[in-house]
C-alpha cells in the first residue's frame, strides 16, 4: 500500500515508493541478496519475506509493487505474498511470473518493472483477482501510482493533480524528489484519507532508487526509527 513516483531527468530517472504499512509490521532496510544468479538490492518485510522495491544491480532493472482493489482469493487457500513478486520478476520470466495460472492464489496488485536496456523499457502488470491487464507507460513521461486499496479515488485525483503539476520542477531538480514524498505524500498514523481507518497505518518509510550514466543508488529512510541509509547500486 503506498505512493509511488516515476521521474526522469536528462540523465536518467528517480523511481520513488512511500510504503504506508502497520507501523508495528517489521522490516529491514535494503541490503544485496544473491537470489540464484541475481544480486538483488532490497528492503525486506520480515513477516513474509518479500519487499515493495527490488533492484538489480547487475542488469539494472528494477521491480516495484503496490496493493489495489480487486477480488481476493478464497480464505481457505493458502495464499503468495505479492511482495514476493517485486523479486521473483527480477530472477525468472516475467511472462511466467505474471500469467493468470500463477496469479490465482494471490490478491490483487499493481506490479511496474523498470528495463532500461531493454526495447519494452517499463512495463506495469495490473492484477485486478480475476484477469492481467499489462501495458507500457512511456519511460520519457513522469508518473504516479495510489493504491486503490488505501486511497479514495478523490484522494487519488488531488494527489495525481499536485504532482503532474510539480512534475517538470522535480525533473529539473531531481534531488528534491525524496523531500516531496516525506513532506507532501507521507501520512501519519491513522491518517483520515485512507480508506481503512483504525489499523494503525502510516507511512514507515522511503525507498528512492536513483538511476543515471554517472551513478546508481537506493536511498532508504526509515520513517519510524529515523534512519536513513544509502546503497550503492552500480
């Protein structure tokens, strides 16, 4: 569940996600995990393993997942945790990964897989519970994403609205990126705008991959305990 932006610059882009999660739930900051022949970079939820931001620093792609709305699976199955795509994206097929068969035992997600040596360079697969809906937003364009499942569609327009606005003043400046996100799109606990109330959801933390000719880098701020750290990607 979070706010996620995509912004390019001359040189490059920034990839940005606010997670609103339970402030009790636990994780760990990015760190290099070798996944099979992979060397992944990622903060890690520790209840089910999986992350909301993964990069790959040796083919430069990276993976970013969000909770929408849809039809859930049955509660009496056992079901994949959707963080555990944002990796599995990175170390297998990603027409595997995202097929209908494999989707069925997990809940609905919007998942952006960022290529930039590839010829399809972003792609976004849209789990709605019962059908894929896959297209390829333009890697020259700036973007944003609002979970469905936390944010009313009013919400949505009003922060859509704010940063297509401040859009070409942060392509310019991209370093003012991560203090939009912690200033204007962080919400604190129990924030009235989400649109599940009395969980004890805020926004915990910050995770912003940097991608240009010069350098790569996530940079991580945990909201929660007030630490931030910065990983090498390149």
């Amino acid at each position: 569940m979070c706010i996620v932006t995509y912004v390019p610059f001359e040189t490059g882009f920034v990839f940005t996600s606010n997670r609103d999660e339970q402030i009790h739930r636990p994780a760990l900051p990015p760190m290099r995990y070798q996944v099979g022949e992979n060397q992944l970079i990622y903060p890690k939820d520790q209840t089910h393993g999986g992350t909301w931001m993964a990069v790959d620093s040796q083919k430069q792609r990276l993976s970013c997942i969000l909770n929408s709305k849809g039809v859930f699976p049955p509660t009496d199955i056992p079901k994949k945790s959707r963080g555990l795509l944002a990796i599995n994206s990175l170390t297998e097929n990603p027409c595997t990964v995202f097929s209908e068969t494999a989707l069925k035992n997990v809940a609905p997600f919007v998942c952006i897989l960022i290529d930039p040596l590839a010829d399809v360079t972003m792609t976004q697969f849209h789990w709605d519970g019962l059908k894929l809906h896959t297209s390829y937003p333009a890697l020259s364009v700036p973007k944003i994403w609002c979970s469905s499942s936390l944010y009313s569609e009013t919400e949505k327009l009003r922060i859509e609205s704010y940063f297509y606005e401040k859009a070409p003043e942060l392509s310019a400046f991209p370093d003012q990126i991560v203090k939009a996100h912690k200033n204007t799109f962080a919400r604190p606990k129990n924030s009235v705008v989400y649109l599940e109330q009395g969980k004890d959801i805020q926004t915990v933390s910050i995770s912003s991959y940097f991608h240009s000719t010069a350098h790569k880098t996530l940079h991580y701020e945990d909201l929660v305990k007030g630490e931030c750290i910065t990983v090498d990607c390149s």
